[in-house]
C-alpha cells in the first residue's frame, strides 16, 4: 500500500494531471524529477507522459482520493480523456475494466491510438496571454486542459492562436514565456473564428458520455445531403467531398499547419471516415463536424453530435433509414407525423430538417403535405364507413345484401366508389341468400 503524501495542493481551476504534478514538484523545490514519478505514479519516468501516465491508480491511493478517481482524472484532467466519448462499446468496456483492475496501463494503447500519428503525446499547448494572467493573479502558470484537447489550437477566451512545446528532457515543468516553444502561426479572422468554433466543440465533446459513433456517422451524411454537398440518391464521392472540404476556412490553416493536423487538409480522408465502421481517430469526427455544422450555433452543433438519432438519417448509399429504404416511400411513423401536423414549417421542425430539405424529400416521393393529408381523410372516411356498415351487420345477422345496401346507403355507396375490393370483403360475410345481385351494387 503506498504512503500517503503530506501536503495535496487542490487542483486549480483547469489544470492537467500534468500540470498539478508540475506544481507539485516546483512547490517542493524542483528536487529530482524522477523522485517526484516515483512518489506520485511509482515510476521514476512519469513525467514523460505528459498526456497521462499509467499508474494513476498509484496516484489516486497517495492522494487519498482526494483528487478523483481513475476514470475522473482520465475524463477530466488528461487530454486522451476526449478519446472516450469516441470509443466503441467494447473498447469502452475494456478500458472501464482496466480501471477497476488497478493495473498500470499505457493509456494510449488501450484507447487504441498508440500508432495514431495526428496527435502528439509529448507535445504541450499554452496561451500566452493565460501565462501572464496566471502569473499575476497566483505566482504559477498552469496547462490549462482546454489547451491539449484535440483540435484546440486557439485559446477561445483571447482568440490567440496557442503556442506548442516539446520538451526533450524529462521534467516537470510548467509553461514559462520562455519556454523552446514554436511561434504560433498568424490566422486570419475567418481562420480564426473557425478555430475557436472547433476548440469549444472539442470541450464540449470532452464533457460528453459515450457518442453513438453509427448514428453520428448517418448525420454526417444526412449532414452532406441536406447543404446540396452530395446529391439525395448516389453514394458519395471522395473527391466531390474533399473539394467541399477545401473550401472551408479551417483548410487554409489546416495547409499552413507544421503539426501532424497538416495531413488532414486534403480532405480526401473524409470519405473513409463515412464508409468505414471502424472507430477512426476522433480529431477527423471534430474537424469533420465543425466544417459541416460550423454555420450553426455552438449548441446546436454540439447537441446534434450528443443525440444523432433525433434527426433524420441517410446511409452511404444515398437511401434513407427514417424516411424508409425505398426513395418513393414514406414509412409509415414519418407518414403519421406528416399527416398530423398542420404546415410544411411545423413538419420540418417536428423531424428535425430543414424546409428545402423536407420538401425536396417529399418532391421525390411524388407527393406533398396537402396530398398526404387528403389521403388520410380517405383513409378516415373508408374507416367510418366500414364500421357503420359492420354495425349494421352485427346488430342484424339475418341481413341480406340488399338490406345492407338500403339500410347502409351512403357508406356502402362510397366504398362501391372508392374502394370496391374492400367492400367485396365485407360482403363476403353477409350470407348468400341473394348473393346474385352483388354485381348489381358493385
Ligand atoms: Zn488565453
């Protein structure tokens, strides 16, 4: 059982895991870097995982707890806890049991982006202007985990492009403004409003449960249809959506970038991303969804990606799953939705789409809101009459046909008009005593 440390500094405000430890060292005395992993992680080399070191159940017993737990500080103090939400059921369950087990673990490699080349493990971001602020107000910097999600390259609340470190010794070190850091690169406005929309996505994200990865998917191509990218009944094309992709003001940064994030502006991976059911890197589903979404408010985009499955889905193949498999068919809930509400506006509200949307989809199944609802008032007034008419026999066993039609004038007639077969069937039950006259009424 490991000793209990003395004094737990609180965590302050934002700050990593890494950042704390870093703290923690400074605050006694900037010793031996590999005394302070061995104290807090039982691993003299700690440090070097910047992202997250692996014993973290070590750290959570010489805490007392008092810091969280495992799966706490994994969501909430490291980078690699945005990698969650995306995890498929089974790599989820997988790692929950890696955490209960109290083994030290790489979590990277259990997240199962060891060989993942678009993030950096070492590589640490921070906002000068924050520096300052921390300097002034508590002596201390800090990393501030807003600044090592994935596809936070700008500090949202100063707009400043954020600059990145590698450090090469092993240490623990918190930012300085002298730190060997990479100039960030200059960014124009539209870049720049771009990346604080794709940085406060990626912190939302963090905070979010588990995503619905299939759903999310069928969004991204409903997503596509619905902004005229892909049309409403071929498969997608690879090149017509790395054409949209470039065109998007987060490319010409992507291009400019000197970080692995460089390699996703061609924008050709967006078409494996959709086809593939593999769980891809979650950096690709961020850039991807900001560049589809970005015209929206921050809460929509970030409520269509936590509940994919209140809109309207497409497959890859250009059919439909809510609207149904067959292009020239409603199923039969949207038909009911349809049927119920009084304007084409109230519909597209109700499914979740957009009116042009929701109109081009009705156009193709040969019909519209008016046509619908007038169907459905055939379809009440053939219920209506068969149930007068059913009556009639019910409360008169002994009726012949002619009683029915005389007795039942009205609905009989309309049926004869509007829907013969139906009327043969309920016919068929009446006895045949005059059975010959049928054809005289239908
Ligand atoms: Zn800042």
């Amino acid at each position: 059982m490991a000793t209990s440390i003395g004094f737990i500094p609180s965590w302050h405000l934002d700050e990593t895991l890494y950042s704390w430890a870093a703290r923690f060292h400074a605050i006694h005395g900037n010793g031996s870097a590999r005394e302070t992993g061995a104290l807090l992680f039982d691993a003299e080399h700690a440090c070097r995982e910047r992202d997250a070191p692996r014993n973290l159940h070590h750290f959570v017993n010489v805490t007392g707890g008092t810091l969280g737990n495992v799966h706490d500080l994994l969501r909430e103090r490291t980078a690699i806890g945005l990698y969650l939400p995306f995890l498929s059921p089974s790599m989820l369950a997988a790692v929950k049991e890696k955490i209960n087990c109290g083994k030290g673990i790489g979590w990277r490699a259990q997240f199962g982006m060891a060989a993942s080349s678009l993030d950096s493990a070492s590589q640490l971001r921070y906002c000068t202007t924050c520096i300052d602020e921390d300097r002034s107000n508590l002596g201390l910097s800090r990393w501030r985990v807003s600044h090592q999600w994935l596809g936070s390259w700008v500090c949202a609340e100063h707009g400043r492009p954020l600059c990145k470190v590698s450090p090469k010794r092993s240490a623990w070190e918190l930012p300085t403004l002298c730190s060997q850091s990479m100039p960030p690169p200059s960014v124009s406005e539209a870049e720049l409003m771009a990346l604080i929309h794709l940085s406060k996505l990626a912190e939302h994200v963090a905070r979010s449960e588990a995503l619905d990865m299939d759903s999310v998917r069928q969004l991204a191509l409903n997503g596509f249809r619905e902004q005229g990218v892909t049309s409403w009944s071929h498969p997608v094309d690879r090149m017509q959506l790395a054409r949209w992709f470039k065109s998007m003001p987060i490319v010409t940064w992507l291009a400019r970038s000197q970080g692995p994030e460089n390699k996703l502006a061609g924008g050709e991976w967006i078409h494996d991303l959709l086809r593939d059911r593999r769980v891809d890197h979650p950096l690709k589903w961020l850039v991807l969804w900001h560049a589809l979404f970005s015209h929206e408010d921050q809460l929509s985009t970030v409520r269509r990606l936590q509940t994919p499955v209140s809109q309207p889905h497409w497959d890859a193949s250009g059919q439909g799953r809510i609207w149904g498999t067959a292009l020239d068919k409603l199923p039969a809930d949207v038909n009911e939705l349809l049927t119920g509400v009084t304007t084409v506006v109230q519909a597209a509200e109700q499914l979740g789409t957009t009116l042009l949307s929701l109109r081009k989809r009705l156009k193709q199944s040969g019909t519209t809101l008016k046509l619908l609802r007038s169907e459905q008032s055939l379809d009440e007034r053939f219920n209506r009459s068969k149930v007068s008419i059913q009556i009639y026999m019910d409360e008169n066993p002994l009726c012949t046909r002619t009683d029915v039609f005389l007795h039942c004038k009205t609905p009989y007639e309309w049926l004869r008009k509007h829907r013969p077969k139906e009327l043969l069937l309920l016919m068929a039950k009446v006895p045949h005593r005059r059975s010959r006259q049928i054809a005289l009424f239908i």
